[in-house]
C-alpha cells in the first residue's frame, strides 16, 4: 500500500545528474510535443487569426504550467501538483472545443505521461485515467481499439519513465553514499596521521628534553656542590650531546613520516654503541611497517633514557628477534638487585613506557615491563 502513497524520490525528480545525451533526447522530445500543438492549432485547425493567437497563447499557458508542475513535484508538494494535472486536462478539453483536436490530444496524452511519472500512484493513476478516457471518447472516432491501445501505450510509457528514473534516483543515492564514506575515510586518515605526526614529536621531545633536564640538573647540582672544572665541563659535553642526538632524532622522525627509515637494527646499533651496550639480532632481518619500527626504536630510546636515570653505568643488553608474524625487541639491564624504582613506568614529562605501552596496543601488540632477575627488562612485541 505504500508504494501506491510513496513519491518518486526528489533524485528521481530532478534533472541533476541525468546524462547529456538523455537531457538532449528529453529537450528534442519536448520541442517535438510543442512543435506537434503549433502545427495542429496554425495548419490544421482552421481558425480565423484571432482564434489563432488565442490558441497559441493557450499553449504558452500550458507549458509554463507544465514548468510550474515539475517545479511542485520536485518538492512533494501533492495538492499543486494534482491541481495542475487538472488544468492541463481542462485545458485539453478547451482545446478541443475551440476545434484543435491534435492540441488536445498533446495535453491530454502529456497529463497521463507525467501524472503517472511523477505524482504517487494512487493520485497518479486516476488523473492519468481521467485524461487517457478524454482522449478515448473524445477522439477515437472510429478508431476505438487503437485509442484504447494508445492510452494503455501512453500509460505503460509513463510507468516505464518512472521506474527509470527512481533506478537513476537509486544510483545517485548510491554514489552520494559512497562519496561521503570516502570523505569520511580521508578524515579518519587525515586525522589518524596527524595524530602519528603529533605521537612522533611528543616522543621525541620528552626522549630528549628529558635527558638533558636531567643531565643540566647534575650540572646544577655538581655547580653548587663547588665540584672541579672538569667535572662540570663532562656533565655540559654530555648535555651538548644529548641536544646533538635529539636534534638527530628530530630529523629521523621527520624522515619516518615521509617513510625514509633506516633499517631498525642499524639504528640500534648505533644506540648500543653510543652507551657501550651489547646487540643480539636473531631470525631472518627484514623491512618492516613503519609504525612497527617507529615503536622499536622508541622503546629502545625510552628504556635507554631509564637506565641514565635510575640505574646510571649498569649493564645492557638488547636483543631483536624477527619471527613469522611479528618482531620482538628485549632490553635488558644488569644494574641491581633491588627492585627498580616505580617511576621507571614514567618518564619524559610524563610519556615513557607506558605511553609505549598505549602505543603497542594500538599497534596490536604488546609491551611488558617489570624488575628482572638483576635489574629491570623491557619487553615489546608488534606485528609486522
């Protein structure tokens, strides 16, 4: 019952979107229709010029009526719309009157056409009706079954018309739907990278302001305590030499965003041999994602920077190991027995391992870390 009551969508409705070749076809068609009703009123109508003038101007009242009907339909706006099929129809009626049969067939077939094509069925139908039986009896003559048939013609034309058209309204719906679905995506992307971008520098910044915050306070410290030149000087170089490898490490996070990252184990390397470390690289080496190695590195740079805090000169120990689905970064010092402290878990203004934490859970993996045997381990697991 609701396909009876339901308007043709307004995709349907409106012209956007159709084809440049259909547009063309429906312009000729409609010239066609026009030319049809001037030449039926001037050659075939035999009326005096007044009659004439008086016709033609009828038929510019009903096309700007068929405009003004387009335009009311388009907005679902039923009682205009049936009020003007009416006025066609009369109009029709008028025409035949006056003796311009072949006006009056072109209003009265038009009104079926676009009743049917436009208005829900249930007004649609019985509006087409009423102007198909118009014609039927009015100008079938002898002709009866052929009027009969030209009106269920014009009808089946009609309903054609508007099922091709809501299959056009669908496929507009359609194509508006997946544009906004990659409007969307693009966001979530865009939004997504700039929070890479955002995680990248904070990362950065906290590994490396931290470390010479804290080696700037030993300085201080050292300064106050009234500690000898050289002394002082080693704490400045080794703050110089932290701003050298933050300012290196700000390049390579910009490198990482354009995707020009060096092999993780290299950069480890260079890590381990900074602070007289030891690597063990096990499995097959190979490329991997670049959040995946932006993570290994991270990690190892933030357990390094815990080990100048909390356990300065211990022992350390890393270990990569590629496997089948994933890779695993172990890092491993031997400064004490004791429990380490707690705040381990915090560093970097307050990023540290559990900002590396949050980091490989995005990623799906996961990270652990805890007091070892004799000291503190850190554990990173991520696909790739």
């Amino acid at each position: 019952m609701s396909s009876l009551t339901a308007w043709p969508s307004q995709e349907a409705l409106s012209r956007e979107g159709r084809q440049v070749a259909r547009k063309r076809v429906a312009r000729g068609m409609r010239a066609g229709l026009v030319a049809v009703a001037v030449w039926g009123i001037v050659a075939k109508g035999g009326l005096n010029p007044w009659q004439t003038a008086a016709a033609l101007a009828g038929l510019a009242v009903a096309y700007a009526t068929v405009r003004k009907y387009f335009h009311v339909t388009l907005r679902h706006r039923l009682g205009a719309g049936v009020g003007l099929i009416l006025l066609l129809t009369a109009g029709g009626g008028l025409a035949h009157l006056v003796g311009s049969p072949t006006a009056a067939a072109v209003l009265w077939c038009g009104s079926a056409v676009i009743a049917i094509e436009r208005l829900p069925l249930a007004a649609g139908v019985p509006l087409a009706a009423a102007a198909l039986s118009f014609f039927g009896v009015l100008d079938s003559g002898e002709h009866t079954l052929g009027s009969v048939l030209t009106a269920l013609g014009l009808a089946l034309g009609g309903y054609t018309v508007r099922l091709d058209a809501e299959a056009r309204g669908q496929t507009q719906r359609l194509l508006a739907q997946e544009r906004a679905a990659r409007a969307a995506e693009a966001e979530s992307a865009a939004l997504a990278e700039r929070a890479r971008i955002a995680r990248e520098i904070h990362d950065v910044l906290a590994h490396s302001l931290s470390a010479q915050t804290l080696h700037l306070e030993g300085t201080r410290m050292l300064i106050e305590a009234g500690a000898e030149r050289e002394v002082v000087l080693e704490r400045v170089i080794a703050a110089r030499r932290m701003g050298r490898e933050g300012l290196a490490e700000t390049r390579q996070a910009l490198s990482a965003l354009r995707g020009e990252l060096a092999p993780v184990e290299e950069f480890l390397r260079e890590l381990v041999a900074s602070e007289g470390a030891r690597l063990e690289v096990t499995g097959e080496p190979r490329g991997l994602p670049a959040e995946a190695g932006l993570a290994l590195r991270r990690v190892a740079q933030e357990a390094m920077t815990n080990v100048r805090k909390h356990a300065p000169g211990a022992k350390v120990a890393l270990r990569l190991e590629y496997r089948p689905a994933e890779v695993e970064l172990e890092f491993r010092d031997f400064g004490r027995k004791a429990p380490v402290d707690k705040a381990l878990g915090v560093s970097g203004a307050g990023y540290g391992l559990m900002g590396m934490r949050e980091r490989a859970e995005l990623l799906g993996g996961a990270l652990d870390a805890g007091p070892a045997e004799e000291g503190f381990m850190v554990r990173l697991r991520v696909p790739a």
